[in-house]
C-alpha cells in the first residue's frame, strides 16, 4: 500500500495531538525519503548495524511524537469505555490464522506499534580481546515491520486511540514517561515533543 504521507487528511481530533501527528508524518515521509520505506528495507534482507543506528536516531523521534498522540487522546475517553478483555483478546489472536510473511506482499505482514519503548538490555562487559565488527549486520525484517506498525498509525490513528484507550482503563502509571520531556539531536521535533509532553502531564494529575 503507497501512502502519500504529506497529503493525508487531519483525522478529527484534539488540536495538539493533531498538530503533532501532523509533524510526525512530514518528518516520517522525511526519514523514508533519506533512508529507506518498509518495503524497501525489508527486500534488503539484513543491514548493517551502523546504518540501522543513524536510521533510529531520526526514527525514534516520530515513535515518540505518535505514542503522545495516542496516549493524548485516548486518555481522554478511556473512563468512558469498559476494561479490555485480556482473555478475550488472546483468544481471538489464537484462533486468527497467520499468512507466512512475504517481504513482497505487505499484506501478509502483521506489525505491531508498541505504545511503551522496549526495555534496554542490561550491558554486559565485551572481553577485550575481542572488537566489535562494525560491518555486522541484523534482519531486516524486524525493523521494516516496525516502520509498517508507525506508518498505519499515521494514516489513520482512530483504530490505535480505541485500543489503547481500553488498556489505559487498567492504569495509567505504565505510560508515566510520556509527560516527560527531553531535547533531542533534531531540533525542530523539540517544540512538537515539549507540547505533546505538557499535554499528557495533566493526564496522570487528575486520572479520576
């Protein structure tokens, strides 16, 4: 699926979290324009540490600028709606019959966007004896699946509020770090994610 990025229409909501959305889409079609798209990536088979590293810098802008928006948005109606049901939910996944993934047919992917950041790996001490190839490489399929999971949030966000919403019914404390705020290297994305961060703060002031 081609998805014009900068010509999508400003979904109905907020106008913070619009005005950011909005930013996350100009710098997202940026990034695929300097770098690479999902599918392009994942024809690549692997690729290089190095270059995933400065891909991720620029990336990891827009994950964080959508997952305010989300959270911005769907702790708005989350009291209004009931609890998710987790087991459900998990049995509706089992019984969904999964297409083998095909790196040419993106309808087969299945990407996930992940409203929290991994938790880094704990460093453990490399023997010194032994020095990091720089030209090691990694799939690429885990990272072109994680562009395709932003680049559906984007087009159309609606889908993503309403299920977040219904975890945010079980507590917010886990997106605690959204209200928080730090500069990053690029900074014309520092207005959009100091905005974003101010407005989810009030969020867990009063969560009544």
């Amino acid at each position: 699926m081609l998805i014009d990025i900068f010509n999508l229409p400003v979904p109905n909501i907020g106008r913070a979290a619009a005005d950011g959305l909005v930013h996350a889409r100009d710098l997202l079609g940026y990034i695929f324009g300097r770098f690479f798209t999902p599918m392009a990536i994942a024809g690549e088979i692997v690729i290089s540490n190095e270059r995933r590293s400065e891909f991720l810098r620029w990336f990891r802008i827009v994950e964080e600028m959508v997952r305010r928006v989300l959270f911005i948005e769907a702790s708005a109606i989350a009291t209004s709606l009931p609890a998710a049901s987790l087991s459900r939910a998990r049995s509706a996944r089992a019984r969904r019959s999964m297409p083998a993934f095909d790196r040419e047919d993106i309808q087969t992917w299945r990407p996930i966007f992940h409203m929290t950041p991994p938790m880094p790996r704990p460093s453990q001490p490399k023997p010194q004896h032994i020095r990091r190839d720089r030209c090691a490489v990694r799939p690429s399929r885990p990272l072109a699946l994680r562009m395709q999971a932003v680049l559906q949030v984007v087009y159309d966000p609606h889908p993503f509020i309403q299920r977040l919403a219904r975890r945010l019914r079980g507590g917010l404390e886990r997106f605690a770090k959204l209200a928080t705020f730090t500069p990053c290297f690029y900074g014309l994305a520092t207005p959009t994610l100091r905005d974003l961060s101010a407005e989810c703060a009030p969020r867990f002031t009063d969560s009544s």
